[in-house]
C-alpha cells in the first residue's frame, strides 16, 4: 500500500515535478499527479504531430516500447522513486514519447486485460493477410455492378416535334372554323339550317363545299365515306321549332297611340283629360265603378284603352285597364272583333305569320337570341280574353280559340307551365259558351284551319297537348282533332268520335308508309303519330257497340287484341337500336307503352291467364246436355199437370 500524500502536491507547477527521462534502464521519479498532468499535456501537444496511421511494424515497435516501459523497475531504484508517480520517457525516433503508467489498484499484476479499448480501430493488430490463389474462385452470387435499366426505350411526354405538330393542328382548325363560319354568316337563317336544305325533314342534307372545309380530302372517296358515316347517325339532325312570337332585339316597339281627347264626353273631361288625373281615376277603380254604374265611355276610348293595356309597363294601371273593359260587356260584344283581337296579339309581340289565322306554321332552327321573357302582357291579355268569353260574338270565340291553339304550339310558351295554364283555362272557358246548336260547326271550323296549316305529327301532337282533357267539351274537340291528325283527314271532325270510332281503320292506317321502317324513316314524326294514335283511340268505346251482348264483347276483344299485335308489329321492325340513335328508342318507348295501355284499358274484361299445366282446351259443347235437361224438365211439367188434373177432378167428385 502507498503512503498517502497531501493534496497540496496535486496543484504543485508542472515545471517542479517534470524531469525528461533518461535511457530506460534508469528511469526518473515523478509524483502521480505531476505525471498524469504531463502525460496530458504531451499527449495534446502531440496529437497534431504524430501519425497514428503508420506502417504495422512501427506500431508493433510502439508497443513493444510501451510494454517495456510500463514494467517495473528494477529493485534497486524502487525505493527512491516515491509510488505512484509516472515517468515519462525521452522521445523516440519517431517523436512518440514513452509512458508508464502505474497500476491504481496497487496490485501487483499490472496487467491490462480488463481495460476496455477505447481506440479499437487505432489498438487492434492488423488482419492476417489473405492467402490469394492463383486461380480466384467465383462469387456464390453473382455482384450487379450495373444498376437495372428497362428495356423498353423511354419516350418523353413531350418532345418539340410534337409541339410544332400541335401548333399545325390548332393552327388548321382555326383556319377551319373561320371559313366554316363565313359559310354560315352568308346563308340565310331564317328558314333554312347550314345542315339540311329541307326543314320538313330531320335527316340532314350535307353542304358539300362546307364538308369539304372541315374534312380534308385525303384519298379517294374520302368525305363520301363520312357522309355516308354521318348519315347512320342522327349527328346532323337539326332540331326545328315554331315561335309564335317574334325576337326581342329584332322586333321594333310599336308606337303608342295618342289619347282621343275630342271624344272625351263632358261628365269625364275633368277625369280624363289630363294624363295624371287620367292615371288616378282607373288606378283608384273610379272609372271601372262609374261605367258598372251606367256611365259608359265612348268606343274610341275603350279600343284606345284595348291598345294600351297590350303596352303598359306597369301592372296596375294594366290591369284597371282591363278591369274597366270588362264592365263594358255590351259594347265589348260590338268592339271585339277577329281583326281586333289580331292587333291586340302583335301589339303583344306576336308574327305576322303566326297571328294570321290561315298563316303556314313552318318549323325553324332554334333561336338563339333572346327570346320573350316577360309574359306579364300576355298573360294580361289572355286573362282579360277569358273574362270576357262570355259576351263575344261566336266567329271571335272560334278565332280567338284558334289563336290559342296555334299560340300552344310554341314550345316556349308549352314548357311556360304558368303561362299554359292561363291559356288551357280560356280555352275551356271558351268552348263552355259555345251554343249547343253551334258546337258541332264549331269543332269542324277550328280543325279544319289546323289541319291546313300544320303538317309536322310533332307540331299537331303539340296543339293537341295544348288542349285540356278534364272538361267533356275539351276532350271531345281535342279527340276530334286528334283523329283528324293521325288519318290526315277532315271527315273525323264532323261527327262526335264515338260515333265515328272503328278499330279496323285504325289497323288498316298501321299499315301504310307513313308507319314503314327503312333508312328514311323520321322517328321523330312517328312517335307523335303514335302519341297521337293514343289520344284518338282514348276509351275505344262508340255508339254501336253492346258489350252487354256476349258474342259482341268476344269479338271486340279480339280486335282489340289484333290491334295490340299490329302496333307491337311497328315495334319489332325498329330492332334494338344502340344509345346513339336517341329518338329510336323513343319511338320504341311510345309504342310499347302505347300497345301496353290499349290492352290493359280497352278490353270489356281482362285477359284470362294461361298457365303450362293447362293443355289445348277446346270450347265445351253443351248442346246436347242442354236438350236432355229440356226433356227432362219437358216431361216433369206434363207430369205435374196430368196430377193436377186428377186432383181437380176426384175434388169434384167428393162434392
């Protein structure tokens, strides 16, 4: 064990306890803490000069240097060093100086086997040298030295040939598009389409200088094979419709008419001299109860008035307008004219074709520009027409009828559910005050200037819509109608329809072109024909027909059910048609639901229901069954009177 020192020695300059080492066989005393300091301070110093990385022999030198100098000394000098003090070698050749360190456990093994090795890449002995053969052996696996590259050649998203091709394209289909619209600006589209030169027909006719500016010619026959590719589809059908009223922007605003002053009587100058007062008295409701009273106003002021409720703004002082008219039934019955009320419609905006009662009603492409909006005006006036049904003459209801019925086949006005309501309500309202002795006259009147004017199924199927079903007068002017568009003739309109209705002409029309199916079928047209078949066939019932009699009843349903296979005839001749041909499968759709529902609601009774397990049964005779009852009950009657008889006359007898 060693002495213990003071502490003092530990903090003692390091200059005092330093002394340079001799040759290693006598090595100097230092104190510990003198040593550990030193051993410190020349390892910083030398960290920066010395190369720890040398040559496995001078490391092996090194070691074998520290090894020896960490031994003890010999006994001699051991008792004149104090313990625990490090000596510090002189250098080396190599400028590594030389250490020893002594044990701390002041043990006598000095050896340091359980010291952890903190520099094990600089301390541990270099790895055995490899033996290589003369002939290297191959890798168990197979080194990629390469990294992995696809096969399939890699083609940019974009490269600049493609940009210019681009470029080239875009460039040629504005080139396109320009000379296309030229084309179409020098044609005239007010009756015509830039597609088809035959409006009446929905299968488009090609322009061929305007497929040629779209489709380049490249080889031969070209832009005939898509025509005739086009002309499979229904890619150039032109969609036409009828406009009962004319384009806003297009239309000029017709001048107002001046107020007739001199015609102003002289109880009414103070009130409608003026145009403010003039204003205040029908807005107040003065003028309408002062002619409800018995003052009435001159007819220059009540057609004054008419004009001017076609034109007003504002929608109260519109409707005094009307209101004030309404009180005025007698001199509205002599005013209101065919003529009058023809004005009145273009004042609202209407046509000169379409307020013309005997006017073509031609389908044209759709509008594009602004159409009527506004239907403040002409709800005004078809309300005021509907108060006043009553107190026309009869050739202005038939007018007026037949104007509505043209204005219904409008099909901004149809899809305009408030505005159609007004008109189906004048309508009904209409036909109501139609006298009895004049209703059938009236109805042949009406038909026959529609029948005239419209040639289109799809337009007639509109006007027929146009009429309400729900009043007994209605429906029949709007069956009356409907047989006379779908068999093309007059002659249906004369009588009621009951009296009129067969079902074998309804098979035999079935049965001519107009019902074929090629190439040059319009779908179109034949699915309002179809619609139209539905409203004249309505019940099926007519005037001669007994369904109380059993044989009559039979042989109807068995019409009836020849009519269904005749319309399910039309059906199957169409196919099924891909979704491209959209109106194929509407015509397809009407005819179905129209054969489902004549035979669901035509029928005297419902169809029996046949089953597998039923067999071939044959109609039963019970003729011979029904004699022998005959005799039989023939028999019992003789029977029962010879008794009586016999009764009779043993009672006489007795008396």
């Amino acid at each position: 064990m060693s002495q213990n020192q003071s502490i003092r020695n530990f903090f003692r300059p390091a200059q005092s306890n330093v002394r340079v080492a001799a040759p290693p066989e006598e090595p100097a005393r230092q104190s510990p803490s003198t040593g550990l300091r030193t051993q410190s301070t020349f390892a910083r110093d030398s960290k920066p000069q010395t190369n720890y990385m040398n040559s496995s022999a001078s490391r092996s030198s090194e070691q074998r240097g520290l090894t020896s100098s960490v031994s003890p000394p010999p006994s001699s000098d051991s008792s004149k060093s104090p313990p625990g003090y490090a000596v510090l070698p002189a250098p080396s050749s190599n400028g590594v100086y030389g250490r020893i360190v002594k044990s701390s456990d002041d043990e006598e093994s000095d050896s340091d086997d359980s010291i952890l090795d903190l520099f094990p890449s600089t301390n541990r002995s270099p790895p055995a040298k490899r033996v290589t053969p003369s002939t290297p052996s191959g890798p168990r696996f197979r080194r990629v030295l390469n990294p992995l590259v696809s096969p399939i050649p890699i083609h940019p998203k974009y490269s600049l040939e493609s940009i210019v091709k681009d470029a080239e394209n875009d460039k040629a289909t504005l080139e396109s598009s320009k000379r296309v619209k030229a084309m179409l600006d020098s044609q005239n589209n007010e009756n015509t389409s830039p597609f088809a030169s035959d409006l009446n027909s929905n299968q488009a006719k090609f322009d061929g200088a305007l497929l040629e500016s779209v489709v380049a010619n490249t080889e031969d026959g070209g832009m005939g094979k898509v025509t005739r590719a086009l002309q499979r589809t229904e890619a150039t059908n032109v969609e036409t419709f009828w406009y009962f009223f004319g384009r806003q922007d297009l239309a000029a605003e017709p001048p107002r008419p001046p107020f007739p002053t001199s015609t102003v009587p002289q109880n009414w100058k103070r009130e409608l001299s003026k145009p403010a007062a003039r204003n205040q008295t029908f807005i107040s409701g003065f003028a309408e109860d002062m002619v409800h009273f018995g003052q009435a106003l001159p007819d220059e002021i009540l057609l004054w008035i008419l004009d001017e409720a076609c034109l007003e703004p504002s929608d109260v002082l519109r409707t005094s307008y009307l209101n004030t008219l309404k009180e005025s039934k007698e001199q509205v019955e002599r005013l209101i004219s065919p003529d009058v009320v023809d004005k009145m419609l273009r004042y609202l905006g209407g046509t000169s074709v379409a307020t013309t009662i005997t006017g073509k009603m031609k389908p044209s492409p759709k509008i594009t520009g602004p159409y009527s909006k506004d239907w403040a005006h002409v709800r005004s006036a078809v309300l005021f027409l509907t108060g006043i049904a009553d107190s026309l003459q009869q050739k202005t209801r038939e007018h007026i009828l037949g104007m509505l019925l043209r204005m219904g086949a409008d099909h901004v006005v149809f899809k305009n559910v408030d505005l159609l309501d007004v008109i189906q309500q004048a309508i009904r309202r209409l036909c109501k005050y139609i006298p009895d002795d004049e209703w059938g006259l009236s109805c042949q009147r009406i038909c026959e200037r529609l029948i005239e004017c419209i040639d289109q199924p799809t337009l007639r199927l509109q006007v027929v819509d146009a009429i309400p079903s729900f009043h007994p007068r209605t429906h029949e002017l709007r069956r009356r109608l409907a047989m006379c568009f779908f068999f093309d003739d007059i002659a249906y309109s004369i009588d009621h329809p009951h009296t009129t209705f067969d079902l074998q002409k309804f098979m035999e029309r079935l049965q001519e072109p107009a019902f074929e199916i090629n190439e040059k079928t319009e779908y179109q047209q034949l699915t309002a024909l179809i619609y139209l078949l539905d409203v004249a066939v309505d019940d099926g019932r007519c005037a001669y027909l007994d369904l109380a009699n059993s044989s009559a009843a039979e042989r109807f349903d068995e019409d009836v059910d020849h009519f269904v296979v005749t319309i399910k005839g039309v059906l199957t001749k169409i196919g099924s048609p891909g979704a491209a041909f959209i109106s194929k499968l509407e015509a397809r759709e009407a005819l179905l639901l129209v054969s489902q529902r004549i035979a669901d609601t035509l029928r005297s009774k419902p169809k029996p229901k046949k089953s597998v397990f039923d067999g071939l049964k044959k109609k039963e005779d019970h003729t011979s069954a029904q004699a022998g009852i005959d005799s039989f009950l023939s028999k019992y009657k003789k029977a029962q009177g010879l008794s009586t008889v016999n009764d009779q006359s043993r009672n006489s007898q007795g008396a």
